[in-house]
C-alpha cells in the first residue's frame, strides 16, 4: 500500500488458544498484534506496533496441590525424653482456583531503522508492556477452632508410671480461632516493562571476513499487587494466625523497581572454504539498580475472624482515641520506610560459537559459555557481604544438527 509514493506495510494477525477444551476447567484466549511501517525516504523504516499477548494459567493453576496448615495441639516435657510429647493438628485446604482468568499483556512499540552506506544499519526501538493480571495470591481467608491442651486444667494426664502422657481431649485449655489464607490464586499480580533497544550493523572487515554488531539496551520493570495487604494489627504480639483481625492496607502502594543497561558488541567471522562461521559476544552490564518503594500505609477496613470485613472511613482516621477492638486506629497508619536502592558493580560475560557445516544436511557447533569461568565475588553499595555473581553461566557442549 502507498500513501502519498510513500511505501506502507500493514501486518495483522490473531492467535486463538485453548487450554483443556471441553472440561470445566478449559480457558481460551485471542491474542491480537498489528504491525505498520513505512518508509518517508529511501533509508529510512519507521516501524510501529500493537499486541495483546494473553498466557493461559497452567495445569498448576488449575490443578493446584492441597493446603496443610499445621498447629501444635499439645508440647508436655519434663526433661525426660521418653516422657516428652507432642501432638499436632492438619488441617487440608481445597485449593480451588476457579476464579483465574488469563494473564493478559498488552504492548507498545515504536522504531526506526536508519540505513548507512556499506549494507549497515542503524536500529532503536522503544517498547511498554503493561499486565494487570498477572497471577497472583488471592488473600482470601477462611477460619476454623482450634483447641489446644495443657496439664493444668487436666488436658493433658501424665502417666504415674512414666512415658508417654494421655489427652483428655473433652478439657481443651482454650479455643482459638485461627484464621488463615486458602491458597487460591487470581489476577492479582501486576507489572510494568519498559525500555529503549539500539542495534547498530557496523559493517564487515572484509580482510578477516568478520562482521561486527553494536547492542545495547536500558530497561526499568515495575512489579506490584492490587490483592488487599492483609496484617495483624499493631501492637498485638500473639500468634499471627490467631490475631482477634487483620488490617487491610492498599497493596498497590508498595512496588519493587529494577533498571538496568547493558551493552553487547558481537563479532561473526566466515571462513567459507572451511564451512566454518565463528562468532564472539561480549557483554556488558554496566548500571543494575533495583529498590522497594515502601509509601505510607493508612488502613482501608479490616478482616474480623468471622471474615466479615468493615470499611475504614475518614472519620475514624480523624479521630486520634478510635479503637478497633482495643487498638488504636491511629497506631495502625505506618510511616514509610526510606531506604537507598541497591546498586551493583559493572559485571562481563563472554561467550563463543564456533559452527562448522560437514555436508549440505549435516553440521556441528562448539560453544562455550562465560568462556574464562568469570564468576566474581562482589558486594553492593548497600552491604560488604560479597556474593557470587554470574553463578552457574559456565557451561561448553557441542551440538549435532541433520536435516532430514
């Protein structure tokens, strides 16, 4: 297609999966994308794109394990090992992961290329991927008694001939309500990709018959959660799972943050007599950053061990004597905490290909990667504990390839 002598490509295409057809359980998705470029001048190709890239969840997400919750019913010791004893009591949880839907990415991207004399070539492109429902946990909660037994309401009954006591399981010392999560997933995990991608073509040294390529890119990543942050409330120093409920804070305030540069210089050499193509990259990463962003939490409502959940409103947060069942509301709203990103050295890896052909239908390649075992202990800005950086990049094979 032309508009104005002006070449235009469009390109469009859906692709449509289904996942167990015909159960219950089957999930299907269309994924979308549109691409268009056209070129204002001879040397130049400016490129758009648009794409839904749906995942469906997997045979783990809709076939997921059961839930054990265990609690210590009874720990009777009188420092005689044949006299110790204690008891637990597990619970299983059906998972059920019936409310998943597909995870859905949607992409941005804008380029051009720039075509230099001698077949070389100029490439930068930036791209934004955004996914709202990714999975998650579903901080959905359930509740159940739980008693627990002690010698001195008679619970438990020590044996006057020694060994193991017996349990009167009609005296528990008390009942608890223990509320816990019922492991189900939904779309409650987010994130954001984003970045700018350069490739430069700079062209052959045609006495070695080696062509060398420029890369290089910078991208920043946000990951979050729109699932309520469930805690107990502060100043409670119980057990966790039996707190009397639990304060419900936005969760989408709270977001870890990584960027990074990088740059990779490729060289590919061509011995055509030999039937031998050998190539070089070396790689560099010269700025990691990452950080959490831990924002002000003010309380939304709260989680009753009855799971009957009660909004927060602005009326209550101005009130500096509100209470929820002996707690101050204003000891629930939590100051942020500032801490500095973490920022690494510059870290290098090399790898090596070495490709041979035999036949017209048979070839062999040689590869080895981080080819001078480069596996360097360094610390962060942040801490002097060193830790082990390109851990288990090492490796070296050969492959076999026949076309039949």
């Amino acid at each position: 297609m032309y508009i104005d002598e002006c070449p235009v490509t469009i390109q469009a295409g859906v692709r449509y999966t289904v996942l167990q057809p015909g159960k219950s359980e089957s999930v299907w998705s269309l994924s979308p994308r549109v691409n268009l470029s056209f070129s204002p001048v001879k040397w130049l190709d400016v490129k758009a794109a648009f794409g839904k890239n749906a995942k469906t969840p997997g045979l783990t997400h809709l076939y997921p394990d059961l839930k054990y919750v265990d609690r210590m019913i009874v720990n009777y010791g009188t420092g005689n090992p044949d006299e110790q004893y204690m008891l637990y009591d597990t619970r299983i949880i059906h998972v059920n992961n019936s409310k998943l839907k597909n995870s859905t990415t949607t992409r941005y991207e804008v380029g051009f290329d720039v075509k230099l004399p001698k077949d070389r070539m100029i490439s930068i492109s930036a791209f934004r991927d955004k996914n709202d429902l990714g999975f998650g946990s579903l901080s959905q909660y359930m509740t159940y008694a739980f008693d627990y037994y002690d010698i001195s309401n008679g619970g438990v009954v020590p044996n006057p001939e020694g060994g193991k006591p017996t349990v009167d399981y009609s005296k528990p010392f008390r009942r608890d309500t223990v509320m816990t999560t019922t492991g189900e997933m939904g779309n409650t995990s987010g994130s954001v990709n984003e970045g700018v991608e350069l490739e430069i073509n700079l062209g052959k040294i045609n006495p070695i018959r080696t062509d060398l390529y420029l890369r290089g890119g910078y991208t920043r990543s946000e990951l979050y959660s729109s699932a309520p942050l469930y805690t107990r409330p502060v100043g409670y120093s119980g057990d966790v799972d039996t707190s009397p409920f639990r304060i419900a804070y936005s969760s989408k305030l709270q977001k870890d943050i990584d960027k990074q540069f990088s740059t990779q210089l490729q060289a590919v050499c061509h011995i055509p007599k030999l039937k031998i193509v050998g190539s070089a990259t070396f790689q560099v990463i010269w700025y990691n950053y990452s950080k959490s962003t831990n924002s002000k939490r003010i309380p939304m409502g709260y989680l009753d061990n009855k799971l009957v959940y009660h909004e927060i409103t602005q009326a209550m947060l101005d009130d500096p004597d509100y209470k929820i069942q002996g707690y101050k509301l204003q000891d629930q709203i939590i100051d942020p905490q500032v801490s500095d990103a973490i920022k690494q050295p510059v870290l290098w890896l090399m790898n090596f290909r070495l490709t041979k052909n035999i036949s017209d239908f048979a070839g062999f390649s040689f590869y080895v990667n981080n080819l001078p075992y480069y596996e360097p202990w360094q610390h962060s800005n942040q801490t002097k504990t060193l830790s082990e950086r390109n851990k288990n990049t090492f490796a070296f094979g050969v492959e076999l390839s026949i076309k039949l």
